[in-house]
C-alpha cells in the first residue's frame, strides 16, 4: 500500500510540489496575521522569520556537527565512532 502511495505522489511531483508550496505560504501567512509578536522576549522574535531561521540553521548545525563528530579520531585512532572500511580486515 505504501508503495502505490509513493508511486502514485511521485508521478504527480509537481502537483505535490505545488501543494507544498501552497502550504509554506498559508504557513508564513498564518504567522503574519495571527501569531501575537507584542510579548516577544527578544528584538528577533518580532521578526515573521525568526524562528522558521532559527529552526533552519539549528537543523544545519546538529548535523554537520553530527558529521563532523563522526569522522573524528581520538588517541591515535583508537576511538572512532565511524570506524574505517578496512577496520575488520586488520
């Protein structure tokens, strides 16, 4: 079933790229009109943006740094969390 379903959006990309876009956009105007900015704590959050850009740039961060802790290699290699390819063959 899951399948046909994936089958079925797939073949029709741009109408559900369309809606999704249509989303973004109620999304964002939703926002504009109705969300209350006067009890905001801090000068950003009385940006319409702020936190869809802070939301944004925090998923950014979490994984490159994810990546990058990956690949690290402490004590000489010892303790990886990503071990090499060859790491069985030794």
């Amino acid at each position: 079933m899951i399948v046909q379903l994936i089958d079925f959006l797939r073949d029709r990309l741009k109408t559900v790229i369309r809606l999704c876009y249509a989303g973004l956009a109620l999304l964002v105007a939703w926002d504009i009109i109705f969300v209350d900015k006067h009890h905001a704590h801090t000068w950003p959050e009385k940006l319409w943006f702020f936190w869809a850009l802070f939301g944004f740039v925090a998923c950014v961060l979490i994984i490159l740094v994810s990546k990058w802790f990956g690949h690290c290699h402490w004590f000489g290699g010892k303790f990886t969390i990503m071990a090499p390819e060859d790491y069985y063959d030794k």
